[in-house]
C-alpha cells in the first residue's frame, strides 16, 4: 500500500466556489485521495475518482454520524444537552447522516411515506405549478431565473408535498436557504432556532388536524411498534426539503445555464423537448447540484486505489470529481446530450444512501425544463457570463442569481 502526497488543497477559495473543477482534476492527476482544508475544520481526505468515489459511498466500514467519531471533531462530539447551544443539529440529524441498523430503520420508516404517495402521480401537479410561475414573468427584459422560475416552482412543490401552509412558504424558503449558508455562522444558528421553532410547532398542528399531505403521513407511518420521534421528524423534514428544493432548484438552472453556454446543444433540445430527459441526466453529470458529498469517517483503516487512509479520518468524496473522471468517461466529459445516462454520473450517491428523492428531482427538473424551452426557446444570458456567481456552500454547487431575458 503506498501512501500519497499529504501537502494539503484548500477548498472553499473564492476561485473554487465558482468553479471546482479545475481543482477536482488536479487532485484527481496527483493521486486517488488526497488532504484538504476546509473553513472551521481539520484537514479532510477528498476523493476523486469515479470507481473510488463509489467504492468509499458504498465502504459500510465509512460512516456518516459523526457521533460516531468524536475524537475527529476535536474532543467531543456533541450530545443531546448542547441542542439548546446549537439548534442547528436538530436539522442534521437524519437519516442521511445516520449508520448501519439506525439508518435502515429510518429509511424504512420514510420509504413507507413516498410508498404512499408515488411520485408519478404528481407529474400533473407540477406542471400546473411550473405554468403558473411561467405565467407570471416578463419577456424582453432581464428576469432572474433563480428567484422568479426555479426558487418558487421547487418550494410550491416540495411544500405543497409536506402540507407546508401556502403563507408560510415564501419565508420558510428564505430561512432554509440562511441556515444552508457557510458564510454568516451566528446568522446560521439564529436561523435554524427558528427553523426548529417552526417545525416543532406544525408537527403540533398537524397531529391536531391531520391531512393528506407527507407531513401527516410521517407522523402516521410505523413499522410495528416503531415510529419517528418528534426529534426524528423535525430534521427528517429539513432533509426532505433540502433534497426537494435547494438541489432540485440548482439542477434546473445549472442545466439552463448549460444550454447558454453550449448553444448548439441548445437548439437540439428546443427543436426536440424528447431531449430534455437527457438533458436533465446530462446536467447531473456536466454540473450536478451537489459536488461533494457529506461528509463520513473512516471506523478501521481503508485502502483507496492503492493509498492507505487510517482510521477515525474524516472522508470527502468529490462527486463533481468523479463525474468529470475521465477515466469513467473515456472522454474529456464535455456537455454532450448523445452520451447522457444514469450510469455516468453519481449525482445521486451510491449504496446505501442513494437518494430516494432522485425520481422526484428528475420529474420535476424535466417538467420545469420542458416548459421553459417550449414556451422561451430563445432565452439568453442578460449579464455578462463573469458576473455569475455560486452560492458560497460547502456542498451545493448552484447560482445566486441568473439573469435571463426571455
């Protein structure tokens, strides 16, 4: 077993949020795993490449709790007691960031709720959503398809899933995406506070007056004698909203701007909307809204392409690397409709924790994209393409605004 250059990358740079690819394939040359820094952390490992990017998603020796891995957090995990402290971990303790017989249990229990509703069913009610909002923007002038287009129709769906009143989720939105923001971390916490605050108190009113809606069936669902706690349900809640919001909303505009910035791609899928299925796929690969992964923590010491990373290390797994791995693609991994598939990109993890909202954000990133070109086929950038700028987020790879005349 050979070990690899330890001289660490940085990541989280101005230069990486707007684009990550770059540094993805330089690690990527210089070996299959190397150490990085990060904002507020220790060094990490990131991974890279494509076979073993989905080896570590599938290791079940590689945990996600960090619970398990105090002593990688600097001395101490933090407990029940410090949820007053920090309200923001009442959000993240979820399924996504649970282990082996407690991660089952809650998938189970979650898959019992998307059981009861499938998701083709809903096909209907997003378009009238996605029509709606094209309803109400303006053509000949600048309008920003983030706030206007993909924003609204990703919560009007996902809120409209979870019995979201419709007044609250304008504003809901807002403090999801402040509580997402690695820039202003006391503004973090104040946020998910009231986050929590507000979830705590619609679980009530929804136990008081159920309906059919996903919340209702999340408190409704057991499996035996089983069911989610109230803290369960609180964080199960966020993570649903994530997934069904904030990387949904990326995909469809990350995916526009590919179109903007590959415009024979552009006409081929305006003159044929049979293309926007791969499209959708393509945009997962080409700029997936999630370039890395959470983050997971080596329990015994694992191989990686030949590089030994030791236990109780803290792990990266760069999909955003991996779907640009030219060694998977046999390619350059330009923005190509023709090659588009599933089996080239893990925008959706890998293992256990693939995600089960993947049906779902395809449905709905196809229903918005299809619109959009049918009704606006001619769409341009309404800025110069240097003034795009990324959310600054360790995990999300999306825009801030994109300006678009219709």
């Amino acid at each position: 077993m050979s070990e690899t250059n330890t001289a660490s990358a940085t990541l989280l740079t101005p230069d990486f949020i707007q684009n990550p690819y770059p540094l993805f394939a330089q690690l990527s040359e210089q070996g299959p795993t190397r150490m990085a820094m990060y904002p507020g952390g220790p060094e990490t490992w990131v991974v890279t490449r494509y076979e073993d990017v989905r080896q570590v998603l599938a290791d079940p020796t590689v945990l996600k709790d960090p619970r398990n891995a105090p002593d990688i957090l600097g001395g101490g995990g933090q407990g029940e007691d410090d949820l007053e402290a920090h309200p923001e971990l009442a959000l993240v303790r979820h399924m996504l960031n649970s282990d082996q017989a407690e991660h089952a249990r809650l998938r189970k229990l979650v898959g019992k709720a998307f059981t009861a509703r499938p998701v083709k069913g809903l096909g209907p009610a997003i378009e009238e959503i996605v029509a709606d909002v094209l309803d109400g923007l303006p053509t000949g002038e600048p309008v920003d398809l983030v706030e206007r287009f993909a924003l609204p129709v990703t919560v009007r769906t996902i809120c409209g899933m979870l019995g979201i009143p419709v007044a609250d989720q304008a504003s809901f939105a807002h403090q999801f995406n402040t509580v997402t923001n690695i820039s202003d971390p006391a503004e973090m916490s104040r946020a998910a506070g009231e986050l929590v605050a507000y979830l705590t108190a619609l679980l009530d009113e929804k136990r008081r007056n159920p309906d059919e809606a996903m919340i209702s069936e999340l408190i409704a669902v057991s499996d035996g004698d089983d069911a989610f706690s109230q803290a369960e349900l609180v964080s199960m809640i966020f993570l649903l909203l994530g997934a069904g919001h904030e990387s949904t909303n990326a995909l469809i505009t990350n995916a526009v701007l590919a179109l903007i910035d590959h415009p024979e791609e552009k006409a081929r899928v305006a003159k044929d909307l049979d293309l926007v299925p791969a499209l959708v796929e393509e945009t997962l690969r080409y700029d997936a809204p999630f370039h890395l992964a959470t983050f997971r923590y080596t329990t015994e010491p694992i191989e990686v392409g030949g590089v030994t990373i030791p236990a109780r290390e803290s792990v990266l797994t760069a999909i955003g690397g991996a779907n640009h791995d030219a060694r998977h693609l046999g390619g350059s991994g330009a923005f190509d409709l023709d090659t588009a598939g599933p089996g080239r990109h893990l925008a959706f993890g890998h293992g256990v924790h693939h995600c089960l909202g993947a049906p779902l954000a395809r449905l709905e990133g196809a229903a918005a994209l299809t619109a959009l070109l049918g009704r606006h086929p001619g769409f341009s950038l309404a800025v110069d393409r240097q003034e795009l700028q990324y959310r600054p987020s360790l995990l999300v790879r999306g825009l801030v605004a994109l300006p678009v005349v219709l």
